[in-house]
C-alpha cells in the first residue's frame, strides 16, 4: 500500500492486542453471519458489508474515549459492535424486528445509539459529513471537551458539502475528525477513475487542517494516528483529516456482480495484508497467546454471533401500530 | 427643466421608507454620485445619491418623515439657471405613483396551464399508440429505456449520457448496458458522486447546445441537485426572456424499491410535478417507457423523466418501428370501463390493474387510465371517462399532502361537479417515512386492497 505509515506505535499490552483481536474477529463473523442470513432472505434491501475494514473501527475506537462521538454511512454494522453496541439489537434491525436499534424502522443502513453515541447509519453519501462536524460544533459550544469521528468513503470523499464542510471546520475550529476509510472503490468506480488526485488527505491543505495517511489494514497503525488526531481536536486545535487506506473484500453490497476488479486483487489483499491475520501472528510469534487462548476466543465470537443471529430471528416484527409512532416528537 | 427627484426604493421589498435626514439645503448645487439623503427602510439606513447634476430647487418632503412612498417627490432639481418657481409648478403636478408596480394592477393573464376554461365535453385523443397490425416484441422496461437512447444516441451526436456507474459498470441497474462499447467514453460518462456538481455541468451543457441525459442512481439522490434542476434548468427559459432554456433529461428510477427503507424509497412525481418549467413523464409499461424517452430526449426543455426498479424487469409488448414515440400529455386507456375511473401513473398502475382485475369479478367496471405525463397531464381524458363513470379513485405511491390524485380531484370538481355521483377518493402511499420491517413496508404502500375498497365506497357497495 502506498500509505504512508504512521512510525511511532503504541506500546502495547498483550491483553489490549488480544481485545483488538477479538473486536475485529466480532465484526467479521457478525457480517459473514449478516451475509448469511441475507442469502435466506432474513435480511432485505441493502446490505452493505465491512469485512476487511475491520481494523478501521477497532483502531479508532481504541483512540476515543468514553463520550466521544461518531457516524459513517450505511455501511455502519462494524462501527456499530466497535462503538459497543450490542450484536443482538444490530441484527434484530438487520432483520427488521422490535427489538433492533431503531425498531426495525430503520434496518442496515439507519441505526442509531445515542447511549453509545452513534449518530447513524447515513444512506445519502456525503450527508453524514457536515453532521459529523455539527456534533462538534455542538461540544464545541457545550465546552463537552469531545471528539466527533465522522467516517466517510472515498466516493464520498468526492461531495461537494465535504468541502463546505471542512472550510466552516476550520473557521470554527471544530473538534471533528474526519476519517476518510479509502476502501479503493465506491461502488464499481475506482478510486483513481473518480478523484483527480491520488491523495484525500492532503485535501484540507488549502483550508489549513492537518492530514494523514494510515496504513488501514494495521491497527495499531490505526490507534497511533488516531490518537494523534483526537489530542489535536481535545486541545482545541480544530478538525484533523484521517485518509486510512483499507479494503473491502465483498462486493458493494450484496447485489454487486464486482466486474471492476479481479479475484486475485482482492484474494492478495486477503492474504498478504489481512488485519485479522496480522494481529493474529503477531500474538503467537509474540507468545503472547497460544493456539489454544486464540481458539478460545474464536468460539466465543462465534457464541455471540450465533446468538445474535437466533435473537434476530425470534424478535417479533414490530408492532401494526409502530407504522405510524416516531413521526413527530 | 426642473426634474424631480423621487423616493428610491432600496430593496426589491421596499414600499415606503423614512426620510431620516437631509445632506443638502435649497439652493445647494449637486453633482451625480453626491450623497443628498439618508433614507431608512425597516432593514437599513441607506445613503441616496444624486443620479443628476444640478440645484436643488426646493425639499419637498422634510428631514423626519415617515412613510414615505417610493416614487413619490421629495425634492426638485433645477436646472443651471432655473428659478425655484418654475419648480414650485413642477412639484405641483401629480407625481407618477405606484409606477413600480403596474402586475397589482393589472390581472395577470389567466394560467393557461393547469385548468384550461372548456367547462364541459372534454375532447380527448383517443388515437392508439401505434398503428393497427403494427408488429410487436415483448420487451422489459429496462430493454426498452435503453433502446429509447441508443436511438436518440445514433440520430443525434449531441445526445450523451452522464452519471454514476453508467459506462463500465453498465448501469448500477444496468439501463446503460452496452451503450460504452457503442458509443464510447465520450458519449456515456462515467462521474463522481457528485450529483450537485454534474447535474449543474449538464444544465451548463444544454445552455452550450447539446442535449445531455443526465441519470441518477436513483431519484433519492437528485435531492442532492434539485436546486440545479429547478433554479437552473426549470427557469433559465423564462428567466432568460426566452433566449435559451434546457433541453435535457434527468432520469432515473423513482419510489420504493424493496426494504430500502426512508432515505432510499421516496417517490418525487408530486414534487416535481408542482414545478412550472419542467416537463415530467412517469411511464409504466415498456412500450410507454422508450416512447417517452425518445420524445424526452428530442424535447426543448428539461424533463424529469421517472422510472421504477420494480418495473425495470417487467415485460410488455412494444412496437416493432423504426422511430415510435409517445407524446407527452395523452393519457392512456388500458381498459375501459362504466362504474368507476381508475386514474393512475408509473407503478401505481400495477395496482389500479390488479384492482380493476379484481373488481370485476364481483361486477363492477373500471375504466383504468394512466397518465403516464404529469405535466402536461391530459386532463380531457380523465373528465371524459368521469363523466361517464361519476366516480373517481386516483392511485399513487407518493404521500397523501399534495398529491398528484389531490391535484386531480380539485380539477374534477371544477371541471365536472355535476357529474359526480361520489367524492373522489385518492389511494397515496402512508403519510410516514418508509419503514424497513417487511410487514410495515406493506403497510406503508399503497395496496390492491385500499384500491378495491375506494372503489366499493364511491360506489356504494
Ligand atoms: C448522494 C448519493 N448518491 C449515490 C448513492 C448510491 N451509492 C451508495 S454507496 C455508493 C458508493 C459510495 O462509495 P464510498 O463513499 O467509497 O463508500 P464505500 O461504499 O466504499 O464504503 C453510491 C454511489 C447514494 N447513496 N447517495
Ligand atoms: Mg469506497
């Protein structure tokens, strides 16, 4: 990858190694689960996986701190179970029941938390972006000394509202930080097909807000620039650009023929650079974990998953009445 | 000669206004460009120059006063040499009042389009489609868009087609395959998303004289662009005195697809529909869908043109001719019928169909019209049928406040009162956002069921 990586890495404890592990494990079983339960028809309508991006949210999550804000677009699941949002009311949405996070009225693309401070699951590409910047201009004015991650693709990247935004972030010196996850595609479209330069985080230079590349596919690379971002945004410094370059490994969403791009592309991703895989070598090599510890902690991701995955399905639809609840407060 | 100097008016709202102080005295001499007058609106004090050069000859409307009419006196200006008299005469005179706004005055001329006046007997084009015996191939919708811009791509160079995903990827629903081997990357443009930035590049190519079809994804996302749409390409026209205008479509599919959820499943025939400027078609069938096109493509002014994913799959039967096209404002009759009109459009015709269907078996006769335009929409033949049936039922997908059916009752009363044996009822999508759960979804659209039961209450069963 052509990232520039981040050079100082945190030092590190085994345990917080094997958390991130575990939190990147739940993320991709919960969304070959998701797949799953699509190809049975559980789940409808857009789908939109994050397998590959996992060390994205887990990286940045791990930078945050309790109150700290965050949103993305539809393809949310992973920043959801990342933020600590519970695997059985994320699935119960995906399978449009009561006992999702919105009711199953929203379902895979418009989920919220305010308990957990997820803003949504955005379905308009690009609109999430001056939101983001909104909940900062809302601690701002609080005095709330918090950090809004405001998580957008490479296409988004492109909206014309992302620029006004990052202009009135920096005249504001908002505490946003704006994460660009360069997954190389929006949609069919390749990054280099659509943007008229290669780099999206040099893209606040002419508005004076720091940017950074970061290796996507390495979480502690992830965690180290993520760190750096939100020290500049709680010191008061305004909004910071994050360009991590990351993959995904599935198609757009679930009905992507994926033409665009070939299966060794994306299985050479697979193996050489998987973050899943890099952590987990890095805790056996390391000694840190045995076989054994890891296995553990595999079978239960796959218990939590599972169990999400029956949740969803018991969950009643909601209710004839909820049809018209929730319209006006 | 003396002139006189009048109250300005300040801003575009500016009916009168304070004359808060006078910078000159009589007898003073001013050279244009010399501020003579502070004058306060109720947004601002503002600083008024003298446009002329002379003396003034007398105040007419002292330092102090209030409301002030714009256009009214306020001082006289003398020519080099005039004497104060002579200007005490002019100041006498009436003074042209009210000359900023002849429209309050005079009506404006009747709209011609939304009612014209014909009180009864509407007269409506009943001419099939296509001629008798014409040769017929069934064909999907999405076979049948496709072909519509082919063609109007192969008879005319200035036709091109921008928007995502349309060239490599064939079409995020695949309406453009084929059409990047055909026409090359010049003609079938593949852009960023950003639909704001190339809906206003193609508003700015149709000023420069080609004829863009401009796709998006779907019609959720034009919201994105809708100011383009309607501020630039729906009143360049008029605003240009009728210089140029844009001829150009903005297509793409529109409404509820299936467990897409709220911002993903909205239909927009009622939001552009209200707009003067824009022409707007929502076709069902294929044949309808690549008749349409053609003639929106060859239009001179912007057309929305509405498609539906659910329908993309659906074949009909099409003509088999070298150039068909369909008209826009002419309604089409699918079935004739004598208890009650059906009046519908795009995919709200699946459902006036399946109603008719069904309503028949228990005796009753629908006459089901889809209007497949909806600006111009064909008024005579809904007024036609109604006065023949006395019962009306519109249905449509959209939400019930300002709906295309509410647009038609209102037309009906006014039009045909006396022939109604029965309110006219409007089936509409549920006045809430599109649920996800798949047993509110159902809910949320309009059904068969709510169809047949309009139908059985305007007509008593
Ligand atoms: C305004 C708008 N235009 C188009 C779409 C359709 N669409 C959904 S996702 C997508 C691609 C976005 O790519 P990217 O921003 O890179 O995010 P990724 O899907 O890779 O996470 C498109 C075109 C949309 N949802 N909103
Ligand atoms: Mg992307």
């Amino acid at each position: 990858m052509a990232a520039r990586k981040t050079k100082a890495k945190p030092n590190i404890s085994a345990q917080e190694l094997t958390q991130y592990y575990e939190d990147m494990l739940l993320i991709r079983r919960f969304e070959e689960k998701a797949g799953q339960l699509y190809g049975m028809g559980l789940i409808g309508g857009f789908c939109h996986l994050y397998i590959g991006q996992e060390a994205v949210v887990v990286g940045l999550e791990a930078a945050a701190e309790e109150g700290d804000k965050r949103l993305t677009s539809y393809r949310d699941h992973g920043h959801m179970l990342a933020a600590g949002m519970d695997p059985n009311g994320v699935m119960a949405e995906l399978t449009g029941r009561i006992d999702g996070y919105s009711k199953g009225k929203g379902g895979s693309m418009h989920m919220f938390s305010k308990e957990k401070h997820f803003y949504g699951g955005h379905g308009i590409v690009g609109a999430q972006v001056p939101i983001g910047a909104g909940l900062a201009f809302a601690d701002k004015y609080l005095e709330n000394n918090r950090v809004t991650f405001t998580y957008f693709g490479d296409g988004a990247a492109n909206q014309g509202q992302v620029y006004e935004t990052f202009n009135m972030a920096a005249i504001w010196d908002l505490p946003v930080i704006f994460v660009i996850e360069n997954n190389q595609y929006a949609m069919g479209t390749a990054q280099k097909r659509s943007t008229s330069s290669p780099d999206f985080y040099v893209r606040g230079e002419a508005f004076g807000i720091p940017g950074e590349a970061v290796d996507g596919m390495d979480v502690l690379a992830v965690k180290a620039a993520g760190q750096k971002a939100v020290a500049h945004c709680r010191s008061g410094k305004g909004p910071y650009i994050l360009e991590v370059k990351t993959y995904r490994y599935r198609g757009h969403s679930m009905s992507d023929p994926a033409k665009y791009r070939t299966r060794e592309e994306v299985q050479k991703m697979r193996q050489e650079r998987d973050s899943i895989e890099t952590v987990r070598s890095m805790l056996l090599t390391g000694k840190h974990a045995s076989e054994e510890d890891l296995k553990a902690i595999d079978k239960k991701v796959k218990e939590i998953v599972n169990a999400s995955a029956e949740f969803a399905k018991d969950s009643p639809e909601p209710a004839v009445e909820e049809l018209w609840t929730d319209i006006y407060a | 000669m003396a002139t006189e100097i009048l109250m300005p008016a300040l801003s575009p709202t500016m009916e009168e206004g304070t004359l808060a102080k006078w910078m000159v005295s009589e007898g003073d001499t001013v050279a244009s460009g010399d501020i003579i007058a502070e004058i306060e609106t109720d947004k601002a004090t503002m600083e008024f120059e003298a446009v002329d050069e002379g003396v003034i000859g007398k105040i007419l409307v002292a330092e102090g006063t209030e409301n002030v009419k714009v256009n009214s006196a306020i001082a006289v200006l003398l020519e080099e040499g005039e004497s104060a008299d002579s200007a005490a005469a002019t100041s006498s005179e009436p003074a042209p009042q009210e000359a900023s706004e002849p429209a309050a005055e005079t009506p404006a001329p009747a709209a011609e389009a939304a009612v014209p006046a014909a009180p009864i007997s509407p007269a409506y084009d009943s001419t099939p489609d296509w001629p008798e015996g014409t040769e017929l191939k069934q064909q999907t919708v999405r076979e049948a868009l496709r072909d519509a811009m082919a063609e109007e791509m192969r008879g005319d160079d200035t036709v091109f087609l921008m928007g995502e995903e349309v060239a490599e990827y064939q079409g995020a629903y695949k309406i453009s395959q084929g059409l990047l081997d055909e026409f090359g990357a010049k003609r079938v443009i593949d852009t960023p998303i950003t639909e704001h930035g190339f809906a206003g590049i193609a508003v700015g190519a149709s000023f420069g004289g080609l004829r863009p079809i401009v796709e998006f994804m779907t019609f959720n996302f034009a919201m994105q662009a809708i100011d383009q749409i309607i501020n630039s390409a729906a009143k360049t026209l008029y605003m240009s005195g009728g210089q140029m205008g844009a001829p150009m479509v903005f297509r793409g599919p529109n409404g509820a697809a299936a467990r897409v959820g709220a911002q993903h499943s909205q239909d927009y025939a009622a939001w552009y529909a209200h707009i003067p400027g824009l022409k707007v078609v929502m076709p069902f069938s294929a044949s309808d869908a690549k008749g349409l096109l053609k003639s929106a493509i060859r239009d001179d002014n912007p057309v929305i043109f509405l498609e539906n994913e659910i329908l993309y799959g659906r074949s009909f039967d099409v003509p088999v001719l070298d150039d068909f096209t369909v008209p826009f404002g002419k309604a089409r009759i699918w079935r004739e019928g004598s208890d009650v009109t059906l009046v519908s459009f795009g995919i709200g015709m699946h459902y006036a169909l399946e109603a008719a269907d069904k309503l028949a078996e228990e005796g009753i006769s629908a006459e089901v019209i889809d209007l497949r335009s909806l600006r111009p929409i064909d008024y005579e033949t809904v007024l036609a049928s109604v006065q023949k049936t006395n019962r009306c039922v519109t249905v449509e997908e959209g939400f019930p406040v300002g709906a295309i059916g509410n647009h038609l009752s209102a037309v009906i009363m006014e039009r045909a009162f006396d022939y109604l044996d029965a309110p006219v009822i409007n089936c509409t999508g549920k006045d809430v956002p599109m649920p996800y759960a798949a047993n509110l979804e159902k809910l949320a659209l309009v059904t068969t069921d709510e169809v047949i039961a309009a139908v059985k209450k305007v007509t008593y069963r």
